[in-house]
C-alpha cells in the first residue's frame, strides 16, 4: 500500500543534474570552482513550493527556496529543476535555469516493511 501512495503521488516532472565525479568517480568541481554536472535527466517527482528550515550537511540552518519529492536518490551539490528537458534554456550551467536551485539536503525514510522510500530534497 505505502508503494503505491509514494509512487502515486510523484505526478509531476522535474530535470535533475547529478555531480559528475558521483557517476565517473571524476572531480566534483572545475577549475573555477563550478560544479561539474551530467547530462539532464527527467524525473517524476512532486515538488512544493515552501520556505521550510533544515539543516545543511555543515549543520547550519537554512532556509528551503522548495521540498521535492523524487523517485531515487539524488546528489548533494546536484541541481533540480521544475519542467522537462524542453524548459532547459542554458545547458552549459544548470542553476542559470529559471527556477533550477542546487540540491541542499537529501533524506531517505523507509516505509514500515522497509522496501520503499520516500525520498525528500530542500533546495
């Protein structure tokens, strides 16, 4: 039941950039101190437009610009975007994107039987 509420729910879409060094075991930043990030991918995801505070992996309070729910994990440091492949106007940098914010905190509660997840991001 709670497989099909999780998977129910992700009925919109959004584009999501990994880190490059996450899928190549590559450097995770350019010589600039850029992100480097894969090719976009579309997900199914929900995605909330809320200010909500959280913690960041330094454990400093932040303030969220949305919460997403997606269907697999995702990187801290990667970029999402609400829309599909086709809103993409700057392929070369990703946050340049309207409305594409960097992936802040990533978290992963399993159901009860503990063979799904919901998986939540704040940007």
């Amino acid at each position: 039941m709670a497989m099909r509420i999780i998977t129910k729910m992700l009925k919109q879409t959004c584009v999501y950039w990994a880190l490059e060094s996450a899928e190549s075991a590559g450097d995770d930043y350019d010589d600039y101190g850029q992100p480097q990030q894969t090719a976009p991918v579309e997900l199914s995801c929900r995605w909330e437009t809320v200010t909500e505070e959280f913690l960041d992996k330094n454990g400093t309070v932040q303030l969220s610009q949305a919460k997403v729910y997606v269907g697999q994990d995702v990187d801290l440091g990667g970029v999402l975007m609400l829309g599909g492949l086709a809103d993409i106007t700057d392929s070369s940098y990703p946050k340049e994107n309207e409305g594409a914010w960097e992936i802040k905190r990533f978290e992963k509660l399993p159901t009860l039987k503990a063979d799904q997840f919901l998986r939540t991001v704040f940007l």
